[in-house]
C-alpha cells in the first residue's frame, strides 16, 4: 500500500528563464545591451538533491522563495525535466516512463491552473475522463469532491469567477478525482483566511489515512510543524537539513534563539555572552545584532543586561524565539524564511 | 497511446467550441460571408466585374476560411494557455505523452477548419447568387486537398500559437495573416499575378496559394490554375514540415 518516492542527485540548471516566467514569444523590446562577449543565462535551480519520502507519508519541502521547492516537485510530476539525476515514484523512474508516472500522481500547482473554459463541475468530469473513468463513475466522484469541498452550488459556474480560496479547493479536489497514490501539494495554504487554511489540513489529513503519500511544499513553519511527519528544508537548491519536524528542532543547538540588538558590539561584550550559562553558540549579524542560540530564554535577559553595561553597550531590542523550525533555518542560513 | 486519454482531450475541444459555436462561426465566417456579398453580388451585378468571377473566388473565399479558422481555432487558445496561468497544465497531466496533446490539438483544428469549409461554400454560393458553375466531377481530388487544407491550417496554428505570446496577437495578424490573405490567390487566380512577374513567383512561398489554387482547380477546373499534382505535393510537405516545428516548439513550451 502507498507508494514512495526517492531522488537521486537531481540536479537542474534552467538555461533559459522557465517558461512561467517567460511570458512567451519574440520581442522586439530588448532590455539593455551591455557590451563584451553575451552573458549567458544559467540559474542552479537545484544542486545534488536526494532524499527518500516513505510510502504513506506526509513529507515537506520547507525553504523559502526561490529555493528550488517547486523545481523539486516539477521534476517528480513530469514537468520539469532534470538536468541531471533521477527521481523514482516506488520503482518507477518518472523520466522513464511518464505516462505510468502520471497516473500514480495528482498535482495541486501553485497558482491555480483551472480550465477556464469549462464549469467548476465539467473542470472535475474532464480531468475524470482524461484518466479513463468511465461517465457514471465520474458524475460520482465529481459530486461527492464538490460536496466535500462546499462547492456543490456553485458547481456549474465557471471557476474564473471564483475566490482564490475556492479555485484553490476546486484545484484540490481536482488532483483527488482519478485517486491518486501520491498527491503533490506546492504551497496548498499560500493566500488562504485561517478557517480554509484548517479545512485544507484537515482534507489532507484524511486523505493521508486511506495510505495515500502526500508530498507539499511550504513556507510556513506550523504547516511544516504540525502536518509533516518528516521533511527537508532547501535553501539556494541545496537541503540543508532533513528529520521529523522533532528531529529537526532537537538539532538546534540550545534549542531557544535570542536576537538581541545593542548599539554596539565590542568584542568584550561577545566573549561575556559566550560566558554566560546555557549559551551554546553566539553570532554577531549586520548593524549591531547578536544571536545567541542557549538552553533557556527569558532567565538569560538579566544577565544579558548586565555583561552590555560592563562592555559600554546598550540592549535595545529582544526577540526570544522558542525552539521551532524558523530557529532552525535561521541557524543553517543566517536568514529568515520569509527573506 | 492512450485513445481514451485521445478521445477525452478531443471531447473537451469539442465541449467549447460547441459552448463557443455561434460566436466561433461569426469570427470566422462573417468576414468572407461579407467579402463575398460585395466582390461575388455588388460588383458582379453591377457589371464592373465579370460573371465568371463568382466561380472564381468561391474556392479561394472557401481556402481563406478554412485556413483563418483552423489558425484561429488551435493558436489562440494555446496562446492563451501557455501564459502566466498556464490552463493547460491539467492536460499536460493527463497519462499520455505530451506530444499527443498537440496532435490532438491539430485534428480538433482540422474539424473545425473543415465545418468552416462545409458552412462557407454553400452560403457563399448562396450570397452570390445565380451565376456560379461549380464542377462536383473531381470529388476525390477536392477532398483530398480540403483535407490538406485543414492539416495546413492546424498545424499553422500549432506552430504560431507556440511560437508567439498574447501580446504579439495582434502583431500575427498584421505581419502574417493579413500579407498572407492578401497574396494568397484567393480573390484572383494566380494567373492574374503575370504582368507582375517578381510577385509572382514570390507569392509561391505563400502556402494559402496553393491552398486557393488546389480548390480551385478542383471545383472549377476550366479556370487557370497550378497543376493539381504540384499543389497537393508542396502542401503535403508544408502540412509536415509545419507539424514537425509546431510539435517541436510545443515540447519546448510544455516542459521545463
């Protein structure tokens, strides 16, 4: 039951911006010419990327924007084709054989990419047929997934006239019409209010329990947290770390993050925050920051307090962060996930 | 191959384009519909045109049509989904290759260039009024090159739809549909073109003029045009030649 997926060193360089981007066609605007020999273009969108996801799973891909997320998920849903490396759904090398892929998989993009041609419910029918079900079994499915995602009275309208929140469902419930085993999910929750952001997780958790594999990408930190079994977080197309969301945070060293700013920072002031107890680890940022990973977090504030007076310093500004996968991140890349 | 995925992709062509019908044949049929009505009855009648010019343009109202539609019907929704929203994505998804999504594309274009050609001749015939002298003795050859017609026309539009963007549409129709009508041999036999003799034998790398010059020597064969045999020749390697770029460019496009 269930199906997994593995990736082999999947590396890929796009030569050219990917086709989203493009808009398409010749032009005859051209941006500014710069002299010498032509810059080519190349972005490493991934470099050297395996990992394993278990059959049954749910599994995240946490980074932030451009980090290679959704070239990962292009490359195991047949539409972004690796520059180098290989991807398995179970057995099967999705470049391979991509129609036998295609039919282990339901894709839920991005953006919503509706048929804009066609009924919320012809969108759901079409997309049933396209896998070879037959009429009734379609009609079937097609009212039992309107009906579960509260679209049943707008079913024979046509999608562009829908909130993003309701185009996103109807892409949802699209990717579950044929059933698949494994359900790709990039960015399900980007621009949804909190109440369909619970009846998104609450739907993928349901659909995780028939055995199905599910696979999303994110960069909100409780989604990672409170959905994901196990994940991986990318930065710059490379993982930086992989383990369940406890693993993960157990490897922060100390566990608390304090980000402390001063109006100065002399050396003298980092040596006595590196003397202070708990304190695993301290990190001087731009314009006067400190980060100062440590076994507790308020407890240390007094004595934070105290050791800048000594060195001539001032604390002006406090954040404690609790251990979680922001800290995390934070600490394998010195930024933010929203940066 | 997967012709259930085959069949359901055509279906969903066919879904729009029904929804789509009366708006569709407006676009495509109304503009040579009126052409027709004032070259084929205003001026004819009128004597400042011959008679036998009615026979004469009819293929070429009927070549235009077909090739303006089947351009039309497969370019501009491919156009349209490959942009930012990319709508075709779900059928890219579908299990089978993708090459077969724009074949499909290719054949629903045919269709409709095809009911274009079906709906144009007669109701052109019927706007021109009495006067017209069709041959329906070489039905073999006419559909032959009907059929030729609407291959070209798909796989045209294949290969522009995937060529250009949304904000080059109207671009298209200026630099290549519109010289392209013009120098088609559509409202003239190519004959016509002699006295100007660069022309003509430039407008020959137009392939619409075989298109309108194979109708014509089909439905009314006493007239001057290109050999039959030459016509079906070079539009059979423009119909493949333009399909193997139209596939090529709509691979390049559909993947990443």
């Amino acid at each position: 039951m269930g199906v997994g997926i593995r990736t082999d060193k999947l590396r890929k360089v796009y030569d050219a911006p990917p086709p989203a981007a493009r808009g398409g066609g010749f032009g005859f605007a051209s941006g500014p010419k710069e002299k010498g020999p032509k810059k080519k273009f190349e972005i490493v969108a991934l470099d050297d990327v395996s990992f394993e996801i278990r059959p049954g799973e749910i599994f995240g891909l946490l980074g932030p924007n451009g980090a290679g997320k959704s070239t990962t998920i292009g490359i195991l849903t047949t539409r972004t084709m690796p520059t180098a490396g290989r991807a398995f759904l179970g057995d099967l090398d999705v470049w391979q054989d991509q129609v036998r892929a295609k039919r282990l998989i339901g894709v839920v993009p991005q953006r919503p990419n509706l048929d804009f041609m066609l009924t919320a419910r012809e969108v759901l029918t079409f997309h049933g047929a396209y896998f070879g079900q037959g009429s009734k079994e379609r009609e079937r499915r097609a009212d039992e997934l309107l009906e579960r995602f509260k679209l049943t009275d707008r079913a024979n309208q046509m999608p562009r006239t829908f909130s993003g929140g309701m185009m996103q469902r109807l892409s949802i419930a699209r990717a579950m019409m044929h059933d698949p085993e494994v359900l790709f999910l990039d960015e399900p929750s980007a621009g949804l209010d909190p109440q369909t952001r619970l009846l998104l997780w609450e739907i993928i958790r349901d659909y995780n329990k028939s055995g199905k594999t599910i696979v999303l990408t994110t960069h909100y930190m409780d989604e990672a947290d409170s959905l994901c079994e196990r994940l991986v977080i990318i930065d710059h197309g490379k993982i930086i770390a992989q383990g369940t969301p406890k693993e993960l945070k157990a490897s922060i060293p100390g566990g608390y993050l304090l980000r402390l700013r001063f109006n100065q920072t002399p050396e003298s002031l980092l040596d006595a925050l590196r003397a202070l107890p708990t304190v695993t680890e301290v990190r001087a940022t731009e314009n006067a920051g400190v980060d100062v990973y440590a076994g507790s977090g308020g407890e240390l504030i007094g004595p934070i307090v105290t050791s800048a007076q000594a060195a001539g310093a001032e604390l002006q500004d406090v954040h404690i962060a609790e251990p979680s996968l922001e800290t995390l991140f934070l600490h394998h890349t010195g930024r933010s996930l929203r940066d | 191959m997967n012709w259930k995925t085959f069949y359901a992709l055509l279906s969903r062509d066919g879904h729009v384009a029904r929804r789509n019908l009366i708006p569709m044949l407006l676009q495509n049929l109304l503009q040579p519909i009126l052409f027709t009505f004032v070259f084929g009855r205003v001026l004819t009648t009128s004597g400042m045109m011959p008679q036998s010019y009615k026979s004469m343009l009819l293929p070429g109202i009927m070549a235009i049509s077909m090739v303006m539609s089947g351009v039309w019907a497969v370019a501009m929704p491919l156009i349209s989904e490959f942009q930012f929203t990319r709508e075709i994505e779900d059928r890219l998804l579908a299990p089978i290759e993708i090459g077969w999504l724009a074949v499909e594309k290719v054949v629903a274009g045919m269709i409709q260039a095809t009911v274009a050609g079906l709906v144009v001749l007669p109701s052109a015939w019927l706007v021109m009024g009495s006067g017209v002298n069709l041959d329906l003795g070489h039905m073999v050859e006419f559909l032959l090159i009907a059929l030729l017609v609407a291959l070209f026309s798909a796989s045209g539009g294949l290969a522009l739809g995937c060529s250009i963007g949304q904000t080059q549409v109207g671009l298209m129709f200026s630099l290549v549909l519109a010289p392209m009508m013009m120098f088609g041999c559509a409202y003239y036999p190519w004959q016509a073109l002699s006295p100007f003799p660069v022309l003509k034998y430039a407008v020959l790398v137009n392939p619409l003029v075989y298109a309108s010059e194979g109708l014509r020597g089909a439905l009314v064969p006493s007239a001057p045009h290109i050999d039959t045999i030459i016509v079906i020749a070079v539009l059979a390697v423009t119909d493949f030649a333009l399909l193997f770029l139209g596939l090529k460019k709509f691979n390049g496009k559909a993947l990443s």
